[in-house]
C-alpha cells in the first residue's frame, strides 16, 4: 500500500477467508497528496459531500501496487486512460485496459497490483448515503436512486464512455478554477460532481460499437443467474445456448460482468442469502441449503470472499 499521511482516516479491518488461515484485509486509509504522480483531492470542503477521494495519476516511473484492501461505506472506480493495469479480487485477476473502468464495492477486498511507468488512471470513491440521506443537495429519493443505481449494476469491468472521460475531467478543472464568487463556485462543484455521477451510472449500458457490445445472449444469461440463483449453470450448456465454446464464453462473460460465470452465480448467492438472513426470519443452515451451499461452512467461506463478513454479522 501506498506510504500514507498520518492524519489519514480509516474503519476497521474486514476478515477474508484465505483457506486454513483466515486473513485479515484492512480498510485502506485515505490519504492526499498533489504531486507529479498522484493528485489525490477531497471534495467534501468543497460542496460535494459524497467524493471523499478524486485522484488522478500520472506516473512517471514504476510504482508499487496497493495490499488488499476494503473501502466501508464506498464504491471505487478507476478509469485506465494509459498502460495496462491489474487490479485483483476474490483471488481473480482482472487486466484494466486503456479506456476501461474498473469497480469494487463496500467491503469488497481488492487491490491494484501494479502501477507501470506512464499509467494514465483517475480514481473514485463515492460514499454512499445512509437511509434517507442526501447528497449533492439532491432530495433523498434522488440521492438513493443514484446510489442503487451504482450498487445494482452487475459489471465489475466496462468500456468508459467519453462523457465519463469528459466528467472526471471537467470536475478537476473546475476543483483548479479560481473561484470569483465561493457560492457559485461550490454550486459548479457539485453540478460537475453529478455528472460524474450520471455518467457513471449510464457507462455500463451504454452502447459500444459492435465488436466492443456485450453478446446479448451472454447478458440474457447473467439476467437469468439474477433472476434464479438457485439453480445450476453448467458451462457448456450455457455456452451451446449462446453458440460459442466454453472458454469463448467465459472469457465473454468476463468482460459483461468482470466475473467468470462460476464467480458471478456464487456472488448472487451470497447476496441473496445475505438479505434472508439480514430479515433475521431463517436458520444459518436453512438460509445455507436454500442457496445450494454445500454447507453453512461453505456458505461461511464464501461471505468472507464476497462481502468480508460472516453470515452472523450478516444477521446482525
């Protein structure tokens, strides 16, 4: 992890399931710097409550990558403009092209694992409100809208869009600008802050030419596996129904969802039996068989790679 400033904040660890040891993954501290390499900027001070961390790097020699980490409370994005970066999660490697974003969830361990010479990457973290909270100025509704629509989208890793390229953009130049007026500079810092936001929300959907669109018979079946956890997926069925081999369409697959089909089916899984159990209605073991875990160990092992938390907290 990157050296940090001691007046940095940070939450407490989260446990992830590393096989006979269990390790613990730490919730990475915020830190800022503006630098040659890294611009690393808190919004909050300047009327977008919800962006703790904009970065933008710009490296012009090879840097450390980051130890696995956890951000409560935020949904990361990164946008690779240069270089081909590797980020990793739940043991699975994802290559971060130029012109794709990468997204972790709350709780959700990961880590970049390298940062070459001449990478070109902006970050975010957007903090999601509380129940009935607001940001930006915006009226709850609205604010919970924004952020379902960010925690709801099943893409991991998605083709930017130029108007998310133009939105990181524009909200540094207006965070640089010089303000004549504070009132009306804060009031463009959160008007450039929601299009960021907009522009976010939209990407994974967007359309892309076609060698770039996802094989809309590979997305009907991750809507299925959303629809129907419960039930099995095998491989090369799923592939014959798409018309492509196995390996064609996981690899197909990866790039709709940022998961392997396997991963994906066992991530919804874990989240649906993470709202049954959250209800505090069923059993562990109960809530475990209905999910088609071999076991509530099993079911165990998978919540700390997916959430980082034990289906006990989840109760909890």
């Amino acid at each position: 992890m990157e050296e940090t400033d001691p007046k940095t904040r940070g939450a407490s660890p989260a446990q992830s399931d590393g096989g006979a040891a269990a390790k613990v993954v730490e919730a990475e501290p915020i830190f800022y710097e503006d630098g040659a390499d890294w611009r690393i900027v808190d919004l909050r001070p300047h009327g977008v409550d919800c962006i703790p961390l904009l970065a933008f790097g710009n490296f012009a020699s090879v840097r450390p990558g980051a130890a696995m980490h956890v951000h409560p409370g935020c949904v990361e994005a990164s946008l690779c403009l240069r270089g081909n970066v590797r980020y990793e999660t739940d043991d699975i490697p994802y290559p971060v092209m130029p012109g794709h974003v990468f997204v972790s969830r709350p709780n959700e361990p990961h880590r970049r694992c390298d940062n070459p010479k001449g990478m070109l990457l902006y970050r975010m973290l957007f903090s999601l409100p509380q129940k009935g909270g607001r940001i930006l100025g915006l009226s709850s509704a609205e604010s919970a809208a924004i952020a379902q629509s960010i925690l709801k989208s099943p893409y991991r890793l998605f083709h930017a869009t130029e108007r998310l390229k133009t939105a990181f953009v524009r909200l540094f130049e207006v965070y640089d600008s010089v303000p004549t007026d504070e009132t009306l500079h804060r009031l463009e810092m959160r008007c450039a802050a929601l299009e960021l936001l907009l522009a976010f929300v939209e990407a994974p959907e967007a359309p892309h030419s076609a060698k770039r669109r996802p094989n809309a018979k590979v997305k009907a079946v991750a809507s299925r596996i959303d629809e129907h956890p419960e039930l099995d997926y095998p491989v090369a069925a799923l592939a014959a129904e798409a018309a492509l081999s196995s390996f064609a369409f996981t690899e197909a697959f990866k790039r709709a969802t940022g998961l392997t089909p396997h991963a994906y089916l066992i991530d919804r899984r874990v989240r649906r039996a993470k709202e049954e159990l959250a209800k505090g209605r069923s059993s562990i073991a109960f809530v475990a068989d209905k999910w088609r875990f071999s076991s509530p160990q099993h079911m165990a092992v998978a919540f700390k790679r997916v959430l980082g938390i034990t289906p006990s907290q989840a109760r909890q």
